[in-house]
C-alpha cells in the first residue's frame, strides 16, 4: 500500500545483536553508512522581482490520501503513528516544525512519500491540536503531528514495521505528540533503499542518501 503515492509521479552480513532486538519480525535491518540529504533549496528574490505565484491547489482525485492517523504502543519500539493502512509514520530532521516547513521533495518523496490529506483525516490515539497540515511546492496538503510534516518509507513493506527507523541519521519514527521515538535505535546509520523510478525512468540500482 503507498497511501501517498501521486499519480503520474511521486543488507549484508549478520545483524547485530542491539539491531537484531529492535527490528520488527520478519525483516533485516540495514547496517550501511548514508550519506546526509540535501534540502531543497529556495532561491532568494531581488528585490525588484515578481512575487513568486501561489502553487496551485490539487484536486483530490490527483493524489492519494491518507484517511487517518492511528497512535498506539508497539512491541520494542514503542509509542508510534501509523496511517490508516498501518503503517508507520516518520519525521525528517532536516524539515522544521516552527513554521511547518517540508525540505523533501523529488526523489526524496519518491522514497519517503509525504502523508497527504485532502481535509481532516479521523484520528485515533493522537490528539486534534497536535495535528495540522504544510503546503508542499506542488500545491498538495500535508499532514503535520506537532508541526512536523510526516511521511512513509517505501522500504517498509508491510504495515508494522520501521525499516525507516534512523536511516541517514535523520529520518525517525514519529510519536503521536510529534517528537523522535528514540527507545529503539539501529546499530550504526542505516542507508536508504534505492527509490522506485520516475515515469520515463529506468530503475535506479544506488540507493540515494536521504
């Protein structure tokens, strides 16, 4: 399931024991060193220069929502927030929260899509004052817990697990009052998956560093 997939778009050797502990049943934990994400960057204006034009809204049918966020305790690792499809949610330290701002998009979001919302998703286990939503370049809504733009990994491929958890050392699971779960924490700095192509693209075979 990749609830925030937009149409048209969007590890070797034994496991440590620690890594071994904390890893969801059924999957193996990356142990490689990631390089660190680049944020999009945001061209400063001259002075005399038009206003940069407002993105234009998407309409619903252009993207797919995730309908609701569901916070709960989970086995090793904790208080999380999964989608309404179960799985789990993640913040980037390289976003911000004061304002709500998101630095992932591209291939970025192809790895880690964003959680889109087309309204006020139903929530469950995480409180209505701590949820909000950003403007992306693209003119979709995301979803914000604590004024932190959430996401999903594309390396998690079933609900439950946090594959995602640590890697680059700035993607985190999030808990349902927005901060960092850190009570299970990878053995050295997990790298990405390699991200699916872009339409026209052939597969990438290097994983990226965000």
């Amino acid at each position: 399931m990749a609830p925030t997939k937009r149409t048209g778009v969007v590890l070797v050797g034994a496991a440590l024991a620690a890594m071994t502990a904390c890893a969801p049943a059924g999957t193996t934990p990356n142990t490689s060193v990631a390089g660190n994400a680049q944020p999009a960057a945001n061209a400063a204006a001259e002075p005399t220069a038009e206003p940069s034009p407002v993105p234009t809204p998407v309409e619903v049918a252009d993207v797919d929502v995730t309908a609701g966020l569901v916070g709960k305790r989970v086995p090793r690792m904790g208080q999380v927030v999964t989608d309404d499809k179960g799985f789990v949610l993640y913040r980037f330290d390289r976003d911000s929260a004061k304002p709500p701002k998101t630095n992932c998009a591209g291939e970025c979001a192809r790895l880690w899509p964003p959680a889109l919302t087309n309204g006020k998703p139903a929530l469950k286990g995480v409180a209505a004052d701590r949820v909000g939503t950003v403007a992306r370049p693209d003119g979709t809504r995301q979803i914000t817990i604590g004024g932190w733009p959430v996401y999903r990994y594309i390396g998690d491929k079933s609900p439950g697990q946090w594959k995602g958890q640590g890697v680059g050392g700035t993607w985190f699971v999030v808990t349902p009052t927005g901060a960092k779960n850190l009570s299970c924490l990878p053995t050295g700095t997990p790298k990405p998956v390699a991200p699916p192509p872009a339409d026209g693209e052939e597969e990438e075979q290097a994983p990226l560093s965000y």
